[in-house]
C-alpha cells in the first residue's frame, strides 16, 4: 500500500472515529454505536493487511532474493509475532 493511500485510508478512518465520538456524545442507541465500532475496526484491520501484504511483498522478498539468511531471520520472526498477536 502506497504511503498517499495508507494515509487516505486512516483519516478516513480517523472521521469515522469522530463520527462514534459524537454518537456515544448524543447518547446514541448503543447497538448503532457497537456497529459503527466494528465498521472502524474491519477497516483498520484491511489497513494493517494491505499494510502487511506489501512488507512480504517487498521487505521479505527482497530478503530472500538476496539470499540475506540474516535478515531473513530476523523478518520471518517479525512476522510470525505479528501472525500470533493478529491470531488473538
């Protein structure tokens, strides 16, 4: 994901954001303000996927390609900690 395109996703996001705030501040129906919680975080997780997917597309495979076994390591690792708190 392009740096202009992460950004874009998040404030867009950040409005979303805004948006709950005024709710819970309006005392809104409190399953209309669950549902737009769970709207801000599905998009903050596809950020952090396309986020991810360009770090293994990049920074991994460059690793690899390069035959860097240093690196490598220290990606794979990265990654699988990333993996186990996405998992919880």
């Amino acid at each position: 994901m392009r740096k202009e395109a992460a950004l874009k996703r998040l404030k867009r996001i950040e409005g979303q954001v805004r948006g709950v705030a005024k709710m819970v501040e309006e005392d809104r129906y409190c399953m209309d303000v669950m549902m737009q919680i769970a709207a801000v975080q599905q998009a903050l997780r596809g950020v952090s996927r396309e986020l991810m997917h360009q770090h293994l597309e990049h920074c991994v495979h460059d690793a690899v390609a390069k035959g860097d076994k240093g690196r490598e390591g220290i990606l794979y690792k990265e990654m699988l900690d990333l993996i186990y708190k996405y998992s919880r």
